[in-house]
C-alpha cells in the first residue's frame, strides 16, 4: 500500500485509494496531503487551547482554512504546493507553541502531531506515509474522526469563498481548530466525537449563511435567469470551480478586450448575479459536469481557469494543457498558477487573457438554453404561486436531488429517476449534480419549472431556508411533515458538509447516493441510519416506490 485516501465517493472498491488516486492524485501528493493535515492538527493543538485564553492568530486561522481547502478532491494535485505548505505550517506551529509558552499554558505532554519535525523534503515524504487516516487504529474512532474532519475541510472550502469577498466568523476558524485538535485527543469518547460532528453541521449552517451573504450583498440575489449553452465566433476564457470573486476580476478584465467569457461546471449559476448578468460578453454557460472536461477542453480552444475544485489532471497527449490556468486552491503541476491578489487589488489576470486571444474560438457542442436561478430570495417572491399548486394537489412533493456528480456510470440512476418523478413533482437542486438532469426537457407545472437550480453546492443553504419558510407557512412544527424528500448525490467533502448541515436542522430520512462513503463504518452508519433514518439507493422503481408514497 502506498497510500491511502477514502475521502471521496470515488475510493477505490469504496474502501480507499491505495495505489494512486482514481481521481488522478498520485500517493506522494496524497501522503504530503495527509502530512499538511498533520501539522494542521498540531497548529491546532496550539491554538485551541490558546483560544481558551483568547488569544487568536488571525494569519493562522487563515492559514488554517486555505491549507484544508487545499486537501478536498479535485482541488490541488501540485506536489511543490503541498511541501512548501507544510514548511510554513510548521513555522506556523512553532509561532503558536511559543505563544502558548509565553502565555503559561501548560501541557501535560504534547501529541506527536505537535512536536514532529522534518528537516527535508525526503524526511517530509517519509514521515508523510505514516500519518494518514489508517494510522488510527480503532475502525469507528477513525471512521467518526473522517466524517469531522472531512466536513470541517468543506467548511473551509465556503469559509474560504466567503472570506475572498471580506466576510469571515471568528467562531467558524475557532470550530475548525477545535475539530482539528479533537481529532488528535485519544480521551474523547464516540459519543463526544458525535457531538462534535452535529457541531459541524451547525457550522455548516452557518458558513453557508455567510456565503450567501457575501454573495448576495456583493453580487444581488440570483434571479430567474436564462443560460445561453450555445458560442460565439470570437476567442473565449472557460472558467470553472466556485469563486465568484475571481469571477468578477474576470468578467472586469475582459471587458472591451474581445474575449468572450463563459461559464463551466459549478460556475454556471454565477450567470443567476444581476451583478454579472450585465457584462455583454459573460455569453452563457460550455459543456457540463467537472467530470466530461477532458474532452469539452479539446473542443473549447480558448484559455481556461479553475478557481476551485473540480480539476481533472490532462492526459499526456492533451491539447489544452498550455492553455490551462489555476487560481486560488486549485493547482496542478504543468498548470500556470496564478497568484493571490494583493489586498485591494484585482487579481492579474493578463497572461490568461493574452492566451485566449492568440487562440481559436469555441466549438459548439450544444444550442439552446438552460434555466435557474431560483435561489431563496427568487423562490420566496414566487412564494404564493408555489404554496398556491401545493395546496391545489398541483405539485405533490418537492425532491431536493442537491450535491455533486460525478464520473461513476451509477450515477445514471439520477438522470433516470428524474425522468421517472410523477409529473407533479418538483425537483429543487444545487451543485453540480444537476448536470444529470437539468437539459432533460421536464416542462413545468402551472409556469413553476419542474427543476428548479438555487446554485452551487453550497446554495443548498437556499434549499433549507425554502423548506423551513414552507414549514412556517404551513404551520408545520417539523420539518421532516413538508412534502420534501431528499435523494442527494455526494461526491466530495463540500457535500459532507452540507449533509451535516441538513442533518443539524433537523432533516430526517435522507437518501444518499450513488454510494454510502467508504469512512462510515458499520457501527458508524448504524448511528447515521437509526438517528437520522439515512439510508442509501437502490433501482430508480424501488426508490420513487418508497419515497414518493
Ligand atoms: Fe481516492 Fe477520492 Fe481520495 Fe482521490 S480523493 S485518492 S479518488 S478517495
Ligand atoms: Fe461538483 Fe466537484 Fe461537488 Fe460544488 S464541482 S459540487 S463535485
């Protein structure tokens, strides 16, 4: 074994990657990954207790959250990246011991995690193969301490997105350092490990609360809003990933230039924000999922940038790779990155536009359009048109199908049961899961779509903030008495994250799919099926049997 990593949805026999990543990732980066999370755990056991006196470090809660969103699938696969990382996670981790020494904390003795040191990158990539999660030896402490640490690294992800736009919570970095230094302290019980979890999920809620604000102060609320899926004849920029904040260097740095700019993956809602709807040349949304972009990039021809995860490392033989750029957490060895911007500055975004205009323009891959945008500030202005064809019987039950898709063949089951839905039934999705089904033609009921996209991954907050306006409105003293039911594709941690959130607002009975995650062990997942009623997927005739009666 040379590695192994069981944090996505596609581990290797869903057990874990223990040769290479089958997302792409090699076991060095994989290992160095584990290593970052490690000295992450001993910055942590620093400052959790300092934050006991509070004394924070807001560098190093910073620190903190970008290293994490670093390690989630599909972000970064640059091995430079994650061992000058480490590097300054251990400075880090020095500054904070030295701090809590200053302060007269005493410690009746210091974790390895805390204390280890690694002179060169040949002892980095040694100690790096020893620190994973299989070095914790108990199944159900292991598999409890991946569901929270896995969360927390979604939690960073948001957080981070958040912060780009100059909104930050004390207490979310406060959480993620607590989390960290829990998942080191042999002395917490299972049941304390589950009350840190629900904990999360809290956190969870509120990092979603905080995004959704910086988006919508900085950018207005998404609107009902018509995609263009078809090009134009003139040299283009694909952008993909989460952050809107690059998204509106972008669209700012191309304007006039000639360059056309178009949406992929996750970034499509961003064409739902009045605030980009205005720039003429943002011409609409290519190609689909994270997961079909190694032949979509081929046809593209222009310049591309990820901003965030989903990357899918090139094929040797690969066309595009000297086109493609990264920014933010996203990184790839053989990819351009750009930097951060300075504080007050856009971020330079020069060479990628020189790029797409030496070259050619977009091959069309598809025509026509796509609708979204109905976020909760849309929804809830339609808000007596949908509680009208609820009470009418004309829509029956609302399925959230929200999260992540993904390249596993299984996942054909989402396009089919969306296919096979009543036709009195209203999809509400978020994240890129919706590329299984959101060009099929479902038509709409009384002018409300049968799909209706509120956003990215993390706009599934919008989805709980409908649901618990509808409890309101109907006078419902639980949430689970909505007609709602959940059949929700995860894939990577952004989606643990948000299932933890719907777990702590008190969402029962979800259906997760295409496959249970490989962490939970059996007793964990008996935790999850009794207290929550989680349950997994079968045939798409089985499944609406059950959940729609
Ligand atoms: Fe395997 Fe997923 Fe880990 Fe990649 S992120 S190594 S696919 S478990
Ligand atoms: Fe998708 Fe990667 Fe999760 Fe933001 S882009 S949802 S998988």
């Amino acid at each position: 074994m040379s590695m192994f990593c069981h944090q996505c949805q596609e581990a290797a026999k869903n057990i874990g990657c223990t040769i290479n990543g089958v997302c792409g990732k090699t076991f060095e980066v994989a290992n160095l990954q584990d290593l970052l999370l490690y000295s992450l755990k001993g910055i942590s056991f620093f400052g959790n207790a300092l934050r006991e006196k509070n004394i924070e470090n807001q560098e190093i809660d910073e620190f903190v959250m970008k290293s994490l969103f670093l390690t989630i699938t599909n972000a970064n696969f640059s091995k430079k990246t994650f061992l000058k990382k480490i590097s300054e996670g251990l400075k880090f981790r020095t500054e904070l011991k030295k701090t809590a020494e200053g302060a007269g904390i005493k410690f009746n003795s210091l974790p390895d995690c805390a204390t280890f040191t690694v002179p060169s990158d040949y002892e980095m990539e040694k100690k790096a193969t020893t620190v994973g999660f299989l070095s914790i030896e108990n199944e159900d402490v292991r598999s409890l301490r991946s569901l929270l640490i896995f969360g927390v690294k979604g939690m960073a992800a948001y957080a981070e997105h958040a912060y780009n736009l100059g909104y930050s919570d004390k207490n979310i970095y406060a959480f993620m350092h607590k989390a960290l230094a829990a998942s080191v302290d042999d002395s917490l019980a299972a049941d304390k490990l589950v009350a840190l979890i629900m904990e999360c999920g809290k956190f969870g809620v509120d990092v979603m609360a905080l995004l959704d604000k910086a988006n919508t102060s900085t950018y207005g609320n998404p609107e009902i809003t018509k995609v263009n899926i078809g090009v134009r004849n003139n040299p283009a920029i694909l952008i993909s990933g989460h952050d809107l904040h690059d998204m509106e260097d972008l669209l700012k740095q191309t304007e006039g230039t000639g360059v056309d700019v178009y949406t992929h993956s996750e970034m499509l809602p961003a064409n739902y924000y009045p605030a980009f709807k205005k720039y003429s040349h943002l011409v609409g949304n290519y190609g689909n999922s994270w997961w079909l972009q190694k032949e979509e990039f081929e046809k593209f021809n222009g310049a591309i940038l990820f901003t965030t995860n989903c990357l899918v490392p090139p094929a040797k033989n690969a066309s595009y790779t000297d086109r493609v750029f990264t920014t933010g957490a996203a990184g790839f060895d053989g990819f351009k990155h750009i930097p951060d911007r300075k504080k007050g500055e856009q971020k330079d975004f020069s060479e990628i536009i020189a790029k797409a205009k030496s070259c050619k323009p977009p091959v069309e891959i598809e025509k026509g359009e796509i609708i979204g945008g109905f976020a909760h500030n849309q929804v809830l202005q339609l808000a007596d048109k949908v509680i009208a064809a609820v009470k009418s019987g004309a829509i029956k039950k609302f399925v959230v199908m929200a999260g992540c898709d993904g390249r596993m063949k299984d996942r054909q089951y989402y396009t089919d049961f969306a296919n096979a839905l009543p036709k009195d039934c209203v999809i509400l999705t978020a994240g890129c899961a919706k590329y299984r089904y959101n060009k099929l033609n479902l038509g709409d009921i009384g002018g409300i779509p049968r799909v209706l996209d509120a956003g990215q991954c993390n706009d599934s907050y919008s989805l709980a903030i409908i649901a618990l306006k509808l409890k309101e409105v109907f006078g419902l003293d639980d949430i689970n008495k909505l007609p709602i039911i959940y059949n929700i594709a995860w894939y990577e941690q952004k989606a643990v994250i948000v299932l933890l959130a719907l777990l702590f607002l008190g969402v029962k009975n979800i259906y997760l799919g295409p496959t249970l995650p490989a962490f939970l062990s059996p007793n964990v997942a008996k935790i999850l099926v009794e207290t929550f009623g989680i349950g997994g997927i079968s045939s798409v005739d089985a499944d609406i049997k059950k959940m729609i009666a």
